[in-house]
C-alpha cells in the first residue's frame, strides 16, 4: 500500500501522473463529463468559472492534441459583451434626450442579438 502511495508521490513530483483515458471525443462530450476529466488533472486550475470551449482547449493542451484554428468571427461572450456596451450607451443617450445616438446605439445591440442566436442555431447544427 505505501508503494503505492510512494510511486503516485513520485509520478506526480516528476510530473508524469497518467492522463485519464478519453472515451470519445471532447467536442462529443457534455460540460460535466469535461470538467470530470479536467478536476483530475492538477495543471488545469479554475475549472468550474470554465465554459465548454475553455474547457476544451484547455485539455487539448494537456493532452497535446493539435487545436484546428478558429472559425473567423467573434465568440459569444465577445458579441454578448458589446450587446451590453451598447444597451448602456443607448441608456445613456436615453437619458440625455440624444434621440439618434439613442435609436444607433439601440440598433447596434439589436444586430449583435441577431448574430447570437445565428451562432447558437449553428452550433447546433455542428
């Protein structure tokens, strides 16, 4: 039993801890299985402030299986954060009686809500 414990002591200070084995493919598995796999491994920290893609190409470092770039185009949480900017101008210009600055501002937030949900229906889709 202290062998045990002795050679787990030793894999971990060499840094040569086995991985978990992978059933299937990250994209394929749910956030709890990911975050499963990823509370396992001690250089993975924060696991649980993590969404699904965080979750993902932090495992594929780990793993050191090759990232395929990025789509062109922004990230849901970039456009839901200029959607936010923009709600907050259009307040602003509300309240200063800025009615054209109000109207852009309030357009803009609309088109990037209708990026979201082209996203969303594409992700579903792939």
């Amino acid at each position: 039993m202290e062998e045990v414990k002795n050679q787990e002591e030793a894999q971990v200070e060499e840094g040569t801890k086995e991985l978990p084995k992978l059933e299937k493919k990250l994209e394929k598995m749910t956030i709890k299985e990911l975050r499963e796999i990823a509370l396992q491994i001690p250089e993975i920290s924060g696991v649980h402030g993590m969404n699904k893609e965080e979750l993902i190409s932090a495992l594929k470092k780990v793993y050191g299986i090759k990232e395929e770039p990025k789509k062109v185009g922004a990230s849901m949480r970039e456009i839901k954060a200029k959607i936010k900017k923009f709600k907050a101008l259009a307040e602003e210009a509300k309240k200063n009686k800025e009615w054209e600055k109000y109207e852009r501002y309030r357009k803009l937030a609309s088109r990037f809500k209708k990026r979201t949900r082209k996203l969303a229906k594409f992700a579903k889709v792939a």
